[in-house]
C-alpha cells in the first residue's frame, strides 16, 4: 500500500490541502502502508518563495508524518519534481519512438489566434492538430533546432471511464479532450505528464485528491494508457466550502495552517474538525484524535458533497482540546502567546483558572494581563452596577477592602464565603458584588474565577487595586 500527497509550492499549505492529506495519512496508517511526500513544482512561473518550507512546517505542526524520499536526501526528504526532469524529457521521448505523441512547433501568436478564432465561431476552443501530421523524421530535424512542445495523440473516440472511491463511476469522451502538451518548449513536463509518471515509478497503489482534479483524471488515464500501464484506483475528496458554498478561499478569510497556529489554534483540534468536513463516523461520537481517527476513520463513510466551514465549531474544538491539556502541557502551549518577562510561577498558578474560558490560546494574554501589570484602565461607569449608585457602590468597595484585608491565609477558599457573606450583608446579589471587585481588580467584566484571580494577585496587590477603584469613582460620575 503506497500513497503519496503532493502539494505545489504556490502559497502557504492551507487547510484544504491539510485536509486530503490527512485522509491519504488515514489510510496509509490504517494498512501498514507507505506515505510519500512530493513536491510538484513543475509550475516555475508560479512558485512562491517559502512555500516549501510553509509545507513541511504546517504538515509537522499537525503531526503528519510521511515515510519516504529519495535516497540522497534521506528517508523523510520529499521528492521534488523539478530535481526529476531527466526521467520526464526521457518518457515523452519514448511516446514520440512509439507514435504515441508528436513534436509541436506552433507560435504562442498562432494558438492565440486560433483561439480567438474559435471563440469568434462559438466553437470549443482547443488545438487543431496542425502539426500531427507532419512526417516523422522532418519533425525530429527540426525539433532539433526549432523551439517546440510535445503533445500527446489522442484518439478520436472511445470512452475513458473510472469507479472512484467516493463518486462512484464517472466517464469521459475522448473526442472531448484535445491534443494536451505534455513536455514545455522550456524542457519542463506539464503537471499531467510528471503526476503520473511520478505515480507510476513510485508505485502508488492508490491515487487521494482534491475534487478539483476530476477534470484531469481523463488526460492520466491517457498518458497511462499510452505508456501501456494501468492507473490505480482513485478517490476525489470533496471541497472545503466556505459559508456561501463556494470552495472554501482567501475570500472567507485566512486559510493558511500557519494563520491558524498563530491565532491559538491546536493541532488535534484543527485535524479534529477537519475529519468532519467531508466525513462522518455513522455515530454520535465527535471528539477524534489522530488515533482514534486511524482506528475508527473509513474511506466508505466520505461524503461526496463538500463540507462547510464553520469558524465557531472549529472553535468548540478547540475549547475542548484545551481543557484536555495538563497544566504544564498548557503553560507550554501557551509560551508563544505571552510576553517572556510575565513569570511562569505565576502563569502556572492562573493557567487552570482559564482553561475552562479559552477559545484559543490567543485569549489567555487579555484574559491574565491585570496579574503582570497595573496597567489595567478602565471607563469607572464600569464599576457601578445597574441597580445601583455611585455612593453605595463606594461604600461597597470599602467594606469588601475591609473584609478582603482580615483573610488569612489570602486563598480562594477563605475568600469565597466572606465576599458572599458581604454580598448578603449589603442586600447586594454575589453577582453585583463579584463584578465590582473583578472590574476593580482586573479592568474586565469577564476573567478567570474572581475567587482564585484575587489569590493568584495577593492580598497587597488586591487590596491596592480596590482603594485605586474607590479613588477613582470618588472623583465623580463622569
């Protein structure tokens, strides 16, 4: 069992691509199998600077792993198409000795105009054939000196056909695919030629990718077939839609692995969620990791329509994945979230206190600041209540300072019941009181738990910030 997963370096790996690779790394997994990682990067005029490293960055962030590469480059290197080009130019030339594709030497003026020709007649626009019937040997003269493409013979009818592993049989016309080039004039093979020669030599046993390239499954199955060789059995995932139900793009938003790292979000959650889009486990069950999704994850149960992105489940995700974490694995997520001078004694403290109010990581440097700084303004309307006054919420904040000031030890626990006690004695709710003194304390409405915020803080730090509150509602209203 042998699959590969071959991203181009056109951008950074988004999530789609994480996607099918994720259902290639399933099924390899699920039967001892191989996985290969290849680069195809036969598109010069298209590759983006970093790219590569986007990829195998993003791949390694999600703990996917692939298994093979080639030998000078070690086991885990990838194949890189364009390190490759010697055993493309030697394959196009054998269908050339076979009679199986022809040397092209059309101008780009020519073909321009031939297509704006046939557009003009409304007709199909493709390649009229015009050097196929040129002898043989003038054409090998003259492709030794002439600038020229070599295309593929394809024939005049007959039908190509497959039975996907998600689609189910799908079917072509021959007659409704022209003379596709299959080697450049620059030496490069176009994609189709290089994916399944690639495939081919590497011995892939089954072919895994995005829908989008069900449209090109036709010029494989006749590149394989005029090599004599048999394609292997194909799946096509269905798209990531956005919302609107288009494929999922930059138009909804980032999709880039990277933007979602940097924004908090955990590996098993992102590869959690993206299980579920385009698969379902026939069950109730819903939380995965990449375990559970070795074991339990079936080609049969992929849908064929496409699965759409919703930014708040991913966000449940990972809410849930958060919680799962230690402490100490937390504190460690959270390192490239927070400034390096905030002490980790303290971020160890509070770091249980947020787990539970966490959508991501990102969340945990507003939600704990007001422990590393006194910084922590605040409009002072904030603090009055609204069935209360200024005056009362005054005398509020001074009894709770009083009360606050006799705790020892100044721990949670002995904190709790004598605010609530306070509350009671006030005629105040807890809730009214608690959101005074969080406010007072923290310059939020929402945090970690008031109780263990106030001992995480200390008694000297606590007490300060409450006759800070008070001086400034004693300025006024305003």
């Amino acid at each position: 069992m042998r699959l590969r997963f071959a991203p181009s370096p056109t951008g950074a790996i988004h999530i789609g691509s994480v996607r099918t690779i994720l259902y290639n790394y399933l099924f390899a997994r699920q039967r001892g199998g191989v996985l290969i990682l290849r680069v195809e990067d036969t598109d010069q005029d298209r590759l983006v600077a970093g790219a590569i490293e986007s990829i195998y960055d993003g791949l390694h962030w999600v703990g996917i792993s692939w298994d093979e590469g080639p030998h000078e480059g070690g086991p885990h290197s990838p194949y890189v198409q364009s390190e490759r080009l010697p055993l493309y130019q030697g394959h196009a030339q054998e269908l050339i000795d076979k009679d199986a594709a022809y040397y092209c030497f059309c101008s780009k003026e020519r073909l321009a105009v031939l297509r704006a020709e046939q557009e003009a007649r409304h007709e199909l626009t493709r390649y009229d054939r015009h050097c196929r019937f040129i002898p043989v040997e003038e054409a090998a003269e003259r492709a030794k000196k002439e600038p020229h493409v070599i295309r593929l013979k394809v024939p005049d009818e007959g039908t190509l056909a497959i039975e996907d592993l998600v689609h189910g049989h799908i079917e072509w016309q021959a007659s409704t695919i022209e003379d596709q080039v299959i080697l450049k004039s620059d030496g490069f093979p176009t994609y189709h030629l290089a994916v399944v020669i690639d495939d081919h030599e590497m011995g892939i046993t089954h072919i895994m990718r995005g829908e989008e390239w069900i449209a090109s499954v036709p010029k494989h199955l006749l590149i394989y077939r005029a090599f004599g060789w048999e394609a292997p059995p194909m799946a096509h995932f269905p798209s990531v839609l956005g919302p609107d139900g288009k494929r999922l793009s930059k138009r909804h938003g980032s999709t880039a692995v990277s933007q979602f790292r940097d924004d908090g979000y955990l590996p098993e959650a992102l590869i959690n969620y993206l299980a579920l889009l385009g698969w379902s486990p026939g069950t109730e069950e819903e939380v995965f990791s990449m375990d559970d999704l070795v074991r339990v994850w079936k080609i049969e149960q992929v849908q064929s329509a496409g699965g759409k992105w919703d930014k708040e489940r991913l966000d449940y995700f990972n809410g849930v994945w958060i919680r799962k974490l230690s402490v100490d694995e937390l504190v460690r997520r959270l390192e490239p979230f927070v400034p390096a001078e905030w002490d980790r004694a303290v971020l160890k403290k509070i770091a249980p206190h947020i787990q539970e109010r966490m959508k991501t990581l990102k969340d945990a440097r507003e939600l704990i600041r007001f422990l590393f700084t006194d910084d922590i303004g605040f409009d002072k309307r904030l603090l009055i209540p609204k069935k209360s006054d200024r005056l009362t919420t005054l005398e509020a904040l001074a009894r709770a300072r009083a009360v606050l000031g006799e705790i020892e030890p100044f721990v949670a626990t002995n904190i709790e019941p004598a605010l609530v006690g306070l509350a009671t004695g006030l005629g105040w709710s807890k809730g009214d009181l608690n959101g005074v003194i969080r406010m007072a304390i923290t310059g939020r409405k929402v945090g970690p738990p008031l109780y263990e915020s106030l001992e995480v803080l200390g008694k000297e730090k606590s007490l300060k910030r409450i006759e800070k509150a008070q001086e400034l509602l004693a300025g006024g209203p305003d």
